[in-house]
C-alpha cells in the first residue's frame, strides 16, 4: 500500500476492546478506516472506528464479512481462532498479520516456551504437565514451588498457580486443563518490550519497567530504572523473539530482569551474564506499550496499523520520560461506571486521560489509563508518584464529596 | 462536567471538516464522543465522530436536533449563525461556545477590528469602506495601496485585494459587499497564537510562525524564530485578545511582527516598541495550532474540547521544536482524491501524517498536512527543510512513477 485514495485503506480487526479503540483512534489520521468485529454491541472500538460488526470472535461467517471490507485483518485479542482466521485468508485472499501460525503459538504457553528455547532465547525452566505425576516431576526438577500455568485462555494472572511440593496436586490441577509448569524466578523487576515487524524491517521501542499487583499491570516506568547493559541485553533479547514469530505487526514481550544468582533460566549457563527471561509473548498492541502514544514518537497503535499494512514503520524513539497507569474497576460488583475524580487529573500538567467507553466496571476490569509525561525536568521516581496520585484519585465508588 | 460516565459526554459541532475530524481524534480518549452538523455526507469528521447529522449549518431543526443530542454546542466554522445559535441556547438551555456574540464579532473584520481598537489593542489601522467614496478617503488616510478586505466570508484570502490610489475604485469593490481597508503591513513574519479560555482559567500555546503563499498558510515553525521579548510581547497581545472575548474555546490569533520603522499600527505610537499587529481572530482551533497534536503536552483539540465542557485545561507547554506543512490540492481541476508518494514521508523518523478522508481534491484545497517533530537535535531550519522535502514529495497528481 503506498497511496492514500479517496475511498480509503479499510483495516478489519477482530476483537474491539480498549485496543481496537486505540488503534482506531491512532489509524484516523492515517487516513485509515478500521472495522471491528466484536460481540458487544458499541464496544469500546465502536466510536472511533468506522463500523462494528456484532458477532463472536469465531463466528465464521462474520471472519468472512469482516475480510470482504477490509484490505488487510488483524486481530486484538488472543481469543481470535487461528485456523479460522487461516481459512478466511485462503478463500477470500485477503493477508491476516500478524500470521496465524504465530496467533497458534502464543495462544498455548507450552508451545510458546518450546518454540523460544529451541531458538536458543532464554526462558525460566519449565515441563509440560498433563497430570499430577507430571506435576510431581516437575517440582522435582524445577524445584518448590513451581508456577503452574494453564496452556491456554489465561490473562492478567487467570490461570496462574503456585504449587509447592507438599499441597494437594490433584487439586491443583483441577479445572487447568493441560497446563505448563516453570520454574520460579527470583526476578529484580519485570520489564518489557514492544517489538515490531513491518515490511522487510524490525524494530524495538525503549525497554520499560512495569509494575504489577496481584498479576495486574498497574504502572508502566519509560525508560526502565535498570543499567545501560541490562537494556541493551533486553533489547536484543526482544530482537531475538521477533525473528522466532511470522508475519507482521507489534508484539508485546514480557521479560523478567532476574536477581544476579538465580539459575531459573532454562539456558542460564550460556545467559547468566544477561539476566533476561521472556516470560510472555503477545501478539498484538500490550498494555506495557500504551505510554508510547505520548511518549514516543510513533505510538504502536500507529506502528502496528503501518506494520500490518506494510507502511513503513515509524520512529520508536523515546520523546522523554513517561509514566502510564491503569484504571481499574475499584467496585466490589460490576454496576454502571462512572469515573469520578476526571476534573483532579485533568488539571494535573502533562497528565493524558485514556477511557475506553466501557458501560460496566467489573472488580480489577481495565477502564481506562493515564500517562504522565515531564512538563519540567522532574525526577522520574517524582513523575511516577504524582502519576500514581492521579490514578488514586480516579474512582468508580460514590465518594459523595 | 466533572464524571466521566458510561453513556458518555456528547459534544455537538456545527461544521465537521479537517476541524472537526481533528476535534473527534482528540475527544476520544477523553470518553467526549462528538456529533457533527454538516450538509457533506460521510465529511471529514464523520469516520472519528459518533454520528454526522446531514444539514446546512444555518438548518435551524437540524442545529436544534444537534443541541438536543449535545451537552455542549461548539461550531469548527466561522459560517455557523450566531442568531441561531442563541436562540437555540435559549430554546434549549445547552450552553453555546465560545459564545455566539463573540462568533459575530469575528466574523465581521470590520467589527472585530473596532473591537480590538476600542480596548487599545494594536491593530494595523483600518477605515469602513460601503463606496468608492469611502476606499478614497482611506487610500489618503492609511497610504497606497491599501488592502481590501470583503467584511464577512473571506478565509484563505478569499476577499482580499491590494487596491492602489490609480486603481478604479468602482471595479475594485465589485461584488465585495461591505468592506474594511487597512493599512498595508510592512511585516518580518506573520506570527500566531492559539490562545485558550476555559472555565475561569486562561492560557495561551508558544508563540509559531507561519509561512503563507498566496495568503495561504503553507508551514507553521515553532517556536517562532524572533527574539524572546518579541515572543513575550506577541504573547501578552494574545492574553489581551483573549480578554476581549467572550465565551469557552480555543482561538487561533493571527499577529503580524512589524518590521521596526514601520507605523502601519493604529495605536503605534504606545507600541512602537512591540512591533505586533493583530491580523485575524478565528473563533475555533486554527491551522496554524495543528502542530500541537504532536508538539504541545496538550493539542488544542484536546485544549477546545476540555474548554469548551469546562473541564480544566492541560498544559500548553511545548514538547520540543515542531514543524508542520499543509498538504494542499497540487491539481489544475477538481478529481477524486488520491495521495501519493505516502510511503516516502512515512519513512522520514518523527513524521506524521494527518489525512483529512476528503473525498475530493481540489485546487488549493486542504487535504491533509504533516508534522515533524525532531528525533534528533538537529537545527529547526533543517526540519523545516526536511518537512518541506517531506510535503513536496507527496502529490494529488498521477505521477507513475
């Protein structure tokens, strides 16, 4: 694609969530029309996209019908079926980035480990685990506890137990389906990168420094408070995954900066000098990268709508320190959201407001975020507390000031 | 309006060209959802905005339909009707801004200069013009030649003509209706100002420059290149301005710097040390503030919406020099729209590209324009000279390559 036309470049993406939204939003000024395929009807994507189809994410026929108007799909959502997706590619000729094939590997967290330590790229230790013999091996080898993750449909932590040699395994194991074991890793911070493939080019945006909270992103640090060296080891680290996935688009890579002395890295004889895990990979915009719209130059909504559609990617230079973070549905039981607080963070100086339109807040749903970024040359420790104020004072419970 | 809520905040805007489409970019991630009057189906503003209502700006139902979907009226075209926007304020009791009587100020040079003079502020000197009568007398009061300027309708500098005292007075005024002359400006450069008044604050962008041909603005350069007391100067003007307005919004100032020596100025004789004329004010964002989406903490679209909700205003601070080029209609007669060479500016680091969706290219028309923002520390001439390179290389014409 290198000519904008009157009647537009129409992008289909399955899933319209707070990502489809943002990447609507990051897609208007490239003259770029989205159409989002997503169950909920005026999903969050809804407003800044040029139409919504209302259907589920495997709905076939819908695949099709989002395929016949657009030029290129992608999707937002890692619950998009790959071989569905495959199937609408070959009949209706329409390209799907990033691949299928790379969809299928990072939906199954077995396949993902297997596929990057084949490729030489450090991961923690893990063992496939079908049953609670497999899981008793594991402990074994991997020592206790492990971290036993369900293979697949785990997000934000769902899925995710901790299992030590002396608990009840079959209990564990209840409900996981086939499952993943790993090695716990004693890590310093958790950092990540959003990577990118585009048309015969790759590249890397900044290292960043996130902050979770019972497996939740909360905070978001650019650049990352590690050294020179860990980042610049992150970094290739982060290149070395891309050259394990196919197709093109953004990747969100979650790393682990493991504490000097932990030997959790499956390869960590020939990588202790690095310190790096992948933990996870995600085939799409992350939430790690959201601070990019104000802090870097190309936001990866941006660069993700240029990679799949084979635009040249965009500069991922930083444009100075930035804070993001979350907005979380802070309710005991889902009601209709309303965000009170709006007018504080507003008049707070180089704060930006990201809602995503969702008509109901849910305990720990994400409803929006808020990036911060140095109208003075602040410290960037004062820049995440004056950033973590403004969230605080974002709420959905009735304050009745 | 301080709670952001999950039906969401609808700002109702008469008019939904580039301004527009711009407006709903900026509105959001604000969770503002925006609602467009305007007689173009699918306008430039239709794809970002929830819903376009099709009509004249002067429909008296259909500006009532918009205020009854609207918590705030706003316009993005100075053609909108003051008369009808009161009395729908009236009718309604949606509030209007900025206020309908500052939208008829703006829209008659002639009253908008007096209005400007009445408060001392330094505009070139100017004279009512009905006949031929009245353009002599003003040819012997401000010098020959003068520039004649159509009172209402002129934009781009449509309605202006330079007339000198040999000049056929009668053929001049042809078809102009009720004019002002001025004073020929002998100016450095033409500056701007995208001033703000939101609810009980004010504030004001840097000062830019701007670069016309053909009384059309081509490139806007910030921070202007003049001396810090000229820019502080220029700045305080802009506050003084502000105050003579009424109402919420963002306006676009357009100020010449006088060359020293010159006495074009009405009030010159207190302000000979300032060197700044008040050109033009228009009631709304300006072309001229488009570089703020990349180059100020807050664009002034994001600035118009939260003025205009009376929500407080983000931070007019500077992120770093900026540069942005109009993309104008580069054809002989009107044709279907399609841009080329879109894959060279988009490989340029730190470019980005603002495609307006119009369907139509015409001579001169604006179609789009680019920003450049610097990634590296290179000089501001420099990106100047790269954002023109950028600009140039873009085309409505088939070129086959």
């Amino acid at each position: 694609m290198t000519d904008l036309t009157a009647d537009g470049v129409t992008l289909g993406v399955v899933g319209g969530g707070q990502l489809g939204r943002m990447l609507a939003e990051a897609a208007s000024p490239l003259g770029v029309e989205v159409v989002v395929l997503d169950p909920t009807p005026d999903c969050p994507a809804a407003l800044p996209a040029r139409d919504q189809l209302v259907g589920a994410f495997d709905d076939e026929a819908a695949v099709r019908t989002l395929a016949e108007r657009a030029d290129v799909l992608t999707y937002e959502i890692e619950l998009a079926d790959p071989d569905l997706l495959a199937r609408v590619r070959e009949e209706t000729g329409v390209p799907v980035h990033p691949d299928p094939e790379t969809l299928r590997v990072t939906q199954d967290k077995l396949v993902e480990k297997q596929t990057l330590a084949e490729r030489g790229i450090p991961v923690p230790a893990f063992r496939r685990v079908d049953d609670a013999a497999d899981l008793r091996a594991a402990l074994d080898e991997l020592g206790s506890p492990v971290m036993l993750k369900a293979r697949a449909g785990g997000y934000d932590g769902r899925g995710n137990v901790p299992v030590a040699a002396g608990d009840d395994l079959d209990a564990a194991l209840e409900g996981m389906g086939p499952c993943v074991a790993e090695a716990m890793v004693d890590f310093a911070r958790e950092v990540s990168v959003i990577g990118v493939r585009g048309d015969g080019e790759r590249d890397v945006f900044p290292l960043v420094e996130n902050v979770h909270e019972a497996e939740i992103l909360r905070e978001t640090v650019v650049p990352a408070r590690t050294s020179g060296a860990v980042r610049e080891h992150a970094l290739d680290v982060a290149r070395e995954v891309l050259s394990a996935l196919d197709g093109r688009g953004v990747f969100g890579i979650e790393l682990f900066e493991v504490e000097s002395g932990d030997t959790a890295g499956s390869t960590a004889g020939e990588r202790d000098d690095g310190r790096i895990l992948v933990n996870e990979i995600a085939p799409r915009p992350h939430n790690s990268g959201h601070y990019t719209i104000e802090g870097a130059h190309t936001s990866q909504f941006e660069q993700h709508a240029r990679a799949v559609l084979g635009l040249p990617l965009g500069s991922t230079a930083l444009r100075g320190q930035t804070v993001s973070a979350n907005l979380l549905g802070d309710v005991e039981v889902p009601e209709p959201a309303t965000l009170h607080g709006v007018e504080r963070a507003l008049a707070t100086p180089g704060v930006s407001l990201h809602w995503y339109g969702k008509k109901e807040v849910r305990p720990l749903r994400k409803m929006g975020h808020v990036t911060a970024t140095s109208v003075t040359d602040e410290p960037l420790a004062d820049l995440l507390d004056r950033t973590r104020r403004v969230r605080d004072a974002l709420t959905f419970r009735d304050t009745t000031e």
